[in-house]
C-alpha cells in the first residue's frame, strides 16, 4: 500500500480490479462477496442481522416501508466502551423509477437482506490484523434509502419513503440503549456511498454524545469529485441531481452549504468537508476504480470505447494516462484547506481500488512493517489515538 505523496506519477499503478455497471462497482461486489461468506475463509467473523422494530414508529423506514437493520458485534475487554460504526454503501437512485427498481433488492427493503455479513479489515476481531480495533463493539448499518443517509420525505404516488435521515438517528438511538451511550471512544466511518454518509452525519454523530467521549469519522472512498467527464460534460453531476430532487434533499443537506452553494453541490463532499467541525479522516484512492468508471470516463462518454482498455486492464495511452494525472491533481487541490486543518487526517493511496478500510488486503495487509505509516491500519490508528504528527500529503 502506498501513500499518494504530492509529487506522484502514474508510474507503479497496479490493476487491482474491474468495475461493471449496476449498483456497485467490482471492487464494492468483491467486498459484499466477502460479506455473504462467498471467496471468505472460515476464520472470518460472521455476525447476525437486527431489525430495528421500532424504527417504524417513527416513520424511520427503507425505501419500500420495511424497518432498518443493523449488524452489532459486541466488543469486550479494553474494547467494551469503545464502538466503530460503519454506514454501508451502494451508490444511490437517481429517480423515481431507478428507486422502485432498487425498492425491491437488499439496498431498498430489509425484507431481502442478507441474515448474516463478515466483519474484516478495520472491522476485524483479530488482534493480528487489526491491532488497534479488534476488541470494539463494531456495527455495520445497511443502506436501504439511496441517498446516502440523507433524505426525510415521501412520494405517496410511487410508494417509494425517502427517509435515510431518520433511519440513522434510529438505529443511532438503538444502538445508544444497547451500550453505546457509555462510549468513551467512537468512530463513524462509511464505504462509498456510506464514506459520504460519514461526512454528512459525522457532526450529527459527535451530537449523540458528552464531550467527554473521543468522537472521530473516517469517509473511505466517499471522496466523490465535482468532476468533468472526458466528453467536457458532469456525469455525476448530473446523477447527484437526479438523487437531491427525487429525494428532496435540499431541506435536509447542511444549511452551512446551501445558504450559498446550490443543493446539488452541497452533496460533493468537496463543499462539505471544511464545514464538519468534528475530527474527519479521508481515505481515498487519487485513481478510485468507481469514479473513473463512472464519472470520469463512463460509457456515455465514451461511445467509441477507447477507454474501455484504460477503464478495465489499465492499458492507457498517453493521453488517457494525462486524463488520470489530471483527476489526481484535482483531487489533491480540493483537498488542500482539509488537510491543513490539525484535527483532521488524510491518506490518499495510489492503487486501483474502490473502498479500503473493510479489506484486510488493503487495511493491514501481510508482511506490513511495522511503524509504516504508508499502511491503512497503522495510519488511521495514529491518526485517531494522536500517537504521531500528522504527516503532509
């Protein structure tokens, strides 16, 4: 694993998957694989779904009306009062249609979830491979709204709730009577569209506590960038319209944003991130599979599929490879005031990688040496127990 250092080049990327199109991109499938037991060894920490049954009490409900869920595993020893909280991902709908259609799989109704998910990486309970987390309550909130934890309305016509809000204060309050009141530390990460998530709740988050409680965030690849396609058009953009005006978005994103950005720009973490007042980690790819995918260079900006090489084996020329540099450059200017903030922390990788944090692969990966602040789990770890001076990207 290797830190993006301001001077990088595109020299030494190593391929490390493929995206397809659909809710997720390969490296998210790859990971949810991991989760349902598929491709996973015996040795991997199983743990069970709740169902938050009195959610629907308060209209906290997923897209088809169905409670929220949540998978708890219960920390012990020096980890009893300490808690991880990780919001899922699995992008978003951008429509009425594309929310009926998502309604009725695992990222739109509890009812088609899966029973169990495996905990790895910063989620582990092995001491060996997660040092720093690995006796912590951990808990894992599935994303049933596709708005990032965002949304508090309804569309009666299509039957469709919009209410990711209210589902992450419920599950939040759940949590709360079950231990997690008595944290002394916590942190609230999220993966993709839960990496967003994690930005925009990560005050809401430090609210649930007393002061005295160490509260911190951590976004892994929900560093979605403003950016324009390589046919000069706004392909995410645009989708992050599509998910603001299906859902209403502009009564509920920070008002410390759209008092002077439209909404749709207050849902690009590049406008949120210096207005979140609690401590926040980014961990991002400068060459994140799923962006590239699917904003920088998507199909419907590529209708003669030169990038296809470029989007899937990393066969690039010259002038594609000047693209990728370009979106890294971007990247690392909008992340330039964040980073010179002392509370916050920021590590961009150089791999070809979409969500980080939950595979062992990439959080502590074997034959680490120990120390190296190159490594995920070592950086992070630093970060959030402030064992060394924040190192400059």
């Amino acid at each position: 694993m290797n830190a993006l250092l301001w001077s990088w080049s595109l020299a030494g990327l190593v391929l490390l998957s493929i995206l397809t199109n659909g809710i997720m991109g390969f490296d998210e499938m790859h990971l949810r694989n991991k989760i349902n037991g598929k491709n996973a060894n015996e040795s991997l920490l199983m743990v069970g779904l709740t169902l938050v049954q009195s959610a629907a009490a308060k209209g906290a409900v997923c897209l088809d009306g169905s409670v929220p869920g949540y998978h708890l595993y219960r920390g012990y020893g020096s980890g009893a009062n300490s808690w991880i909280i990780e919001l899922l991902g699995g992008a978003w709908c951008v429509s009425i249609h594309d929310c009926q259609n998502r309604k009725i799989t695992s990222y739109g109704s509890s009812r088609l979830m899966e029973k169990e998910l495996s905990f790895d990486g910063f989620l582990s309970d092995n001491a060996a491979k997660n040092p720093d987390f690995y006796n912590w309550n951990k808990v894992k909130v599935r994303y049933c709204d596709g708005a990032s934890f965002s949304g508090d309305s309804e569309n009666k016509a299509a039957q469709l709730q919009f209410r990711g809000k209210r589902i992450f204060f419920a599950v939040m309050e759940d949590l709360m009577a079950k231990g997690m009141q008595h944290a002394t530390q916590a942190l609230l990460g999220g993966c993709s569209a839960g990496g967003l998530s994690a930005i925009l709740r990560c005050d809401d988050f430090k609210g649930l506590f007393p002061l005295t409680t160490k509260v911190k965030c951590m976004s892994d690849a929900g560093f979605f960038l403003d950016a324009v396609d390589i046919s000069g058009k706004r392909t995410l953009r645009r989708m992050y319209s599509g998910v603001v005006n299906t859902q209403g978005l502009q009564n509920t994103l920070p008002r410390t944003c759209t008092n002077h950005l439209n909404p749709t720009s207050c849902f690009f973490p590049q406008n949120l991130i210096n207005q979140v007042q609690t401590p926040l980690y980014i961990l991002n790819s400068a060459y994140d599979s799923w962006q590239i995918e699917n904003s920088l260079a998507p199909p419907s900006a590529d209708p003669s599929g030169s990038w296809n090489g470029c989007r899937s084996s990393f066969k690039c020329n010259e002038a594609q490879q000047k693209v990728l540099e370009g979106f890294r450059i971007s990247m690392l200017n909008a992340l330039k005031q964040f980073v010179a903030t002392r509370k916050n922390g920021l590590l961009i990788t150089s791999d070809w990688a979409h969500c980080q944090a939950e595979s062992q692969d990439y959080w502590l990966p074997e034959n680490s040496q120990a120390g190296n602040n190159k490594v995920i789990a070592v950086a992070v770890g630093n970060w959030y127990f402030e064992r060394a001076k924040k190192s400059t990207l």
